[in-house]
C-alpha cells in the first residue's frame, strides 16, 4: 500500500478546499436554518375517559371525515386504550385546520350519539408535530461536549506534547470541516446541529488519539530505529484502516437505517451524524500520522537543542 502520510499536498489541498468552499457559503448565507422537519401536522382526539366502543366510534368517524375532505394521514398513535386519538399529517393549509378546527369535533360528537354516546366531550386540538425536546437535545449537547473536553485534556495534561497537540489539530480541523461540510449540504442544522459538531471534536479526538497511542507504540520498538517518524505515523495509520472502517460502515448503516424508518427529523439527523463521521475519520486517518510526526520532531529538536545549549 501506497504512503498515507506521504500524500501531505494532496490531504492539504482536500482540506483546504472543503474548508474555503464551505466556510465561504458559511460566511455569505450562515447555516441553513429551514425547520423542514416541522412542515407536519398532528390532529388530537380525545374523549378523555375509557368507554367501550366509544375510541373506536371516535376512531372510524375521525377517519372518515379525514377521507371525505381528501385529508391523507401518514400514521395514527392510540393513547390510553382509546381514550385518546393522534393523527399525523405531512402537511395541513391554513383552511384544512380551520375546516378540522370548525368541524371534526362535530363529526364525532354525532357519531357518538348514534352510539348512545352523546355524553361523552369530544376535545379537537391541532398544531405543528413536536419533532423534538430542546432539554434532551442540549442534554446531548452538554454530554458530548464535556466527553470531548475530557478526551482534549487527557491528551494534554497526560501526554506528551506530540500527543497533545496532534488530538488538538485534529479535533479542531474536524470541527471546522463539519461547519464546512453542513453549510455545503445545506442540511437544516437546527436543533442537533451543535449536538454533531461536539460528536466532530470528540470521535476526531478518539480516533487521532488511538493513532497517536500507536505510534508511541511503534517509536518504542527496536526493531524500528531506523524509521523516520513519518514512516511509524504512515505504519500507524496504515494500521488503523480496517477498524476505522468497520466503525464508519457501522455509523453510516445506522444512518441509512434512521434514513428508511425515520421521522424527517431523524433523516436529518441521521445525515448530521454522517457528517460529523466524515469530518472525524477523514481527519484523522490524513493528518493523525502527519501531526504526531511533525510534533515530534519538533520536540526532538527541541530538547536537542537545549542540551547542546547546556
């Protein structure tokens, strides 16, 4: 196999594009902020008490009011053995609600009352579908952000210097180039957008970070004296090829997953994960082995230096 670390001009040319192109479109037009997942509608029922019969009667007359006005819903959840209906729609006009709001309760309350059922309150409400929890959102926030501080400031109070400052570089390109990379993609980054832009920094940090532990590794080795640095870098990152592999195929099977079965909030969410994998591995697998090298030798230098100066 070819150098991996030995192709510096053309990662630098890659990353660099990726990075002007999309922090260009970043800085002209900012992040797409189009909540397209919130373009659905849901339809509560409720009669608020378990009645035999009466959730189905509010179920089929619900349904076919639906079906007599060409209103098409995409799923209905059962709540409270009945007691409650909700309807999902894709996406309702302003005179579809109002024509739901004015007339659907009356619908039910009479088909109610050719069941015996006149006593029971029929409640009709209508809204935006609630695609998501700003608390657990930012929750997530909160975790992945304090875990890639954690794995930052291991590598830098813990490890060496050409450690610490590869980890660093590395979070800090991935994290650039998953803003890059959703502002070309134009993929709505709102509400998980900064959740993804921690998961960058953090899996970049524990990817970089497993190259770096090998290559400390490999510089231990008798055997490899005779190597340069960038050549242990390119062996560690040669090493790492099939398991950075497998756990992006795992990520991005995952994604295609969210993608089929999902919300239109999980599709995007699902592709604001492949986008942070990509930014992460990318980095990691072109400038890990660079970094560690130059770093390196740069610290090797260093301390040649002060001894010749001693």
């Amino acid at each position: 196999m070819k150098s991996i670390v030995g192709k510096l001009k053309i990662w630098l040319i890659a990353t660099l594009v990726l990075i002007v192109a999309g922090m260009t479109i970043f800085g002209i037009f900012g992040f797409n902020q189009t909540n397209e997942y919130k373009n659905s509608f849901e339809v509560d029922v409720s009669i608020g008490v378990n009645v035999s019969d009466a959730g189905l009667t509010v179920k089929e007359a619900s349904e076919k009011f639906f079906s007599d006005n060409g209103l098409k819903t995409t799923g209905c959840a059962t709540l409270n053995e009945g007691e409650r209906y909700i309807f999902k729609f894709n996406a309702l006009s302003k005179d579809q609600l109002k024509n739901i709001n004015d007339n659907l309760k009356t619908t039910v309350e009479t088909a109610l009352a050719g069941k015996n059922l006149s006593s029971l309150s029929v409640t009709v409400k209508t809204g935006e579908t609630q695609p998501y929890n700003y608390k657990a959102v930012w929750s997530i926030v909160l975790a992945l952000g304090l875990a890639a501080v954690a794995v930052l400031a291991y590598y830098t109070l813990l490890e060496k210097f050409s450690g610490a400052l590869t980890v660093l570089c590395a979070s800090a390109i991935s994290g650039v180039l998953y803003i890059s990379l959703a502002a070309l993609t134009r993929v709505p980054f709102e509400p998980v957008g900064g959740a993804c832009l921690a998961l960058s920094i953090l899996l970049a940090g524990v990817l970089s970070g497993s190259i770096v532990n090998k290559c400390r590794e490999l510089s231990k080795n008798v055997g490899n004296d005779k190597k340069s640095l960038f050549e242990l870098g390119d062996m560690a990152t040669k090493s790492s090829i099939i398991r950075f592999a497998l756990l992006l195929s795992l990520i991005v099977l995952f994604a295609i997953v969210l993608v089929i079965v999902g919300s239109a909030l999980l599709k995007f969410t699902a592709i604001q994960i492949v986008l942070a994998s990509v930014s992460a591995f990318f980095t990691a697998f072109t400038w890990s082995g660079i970094f560690w090298a130059y770093f390196k030798g740069f610290s090797k230098t260093k301390k040649y230096k002060q001894t010749q100066a001693e």
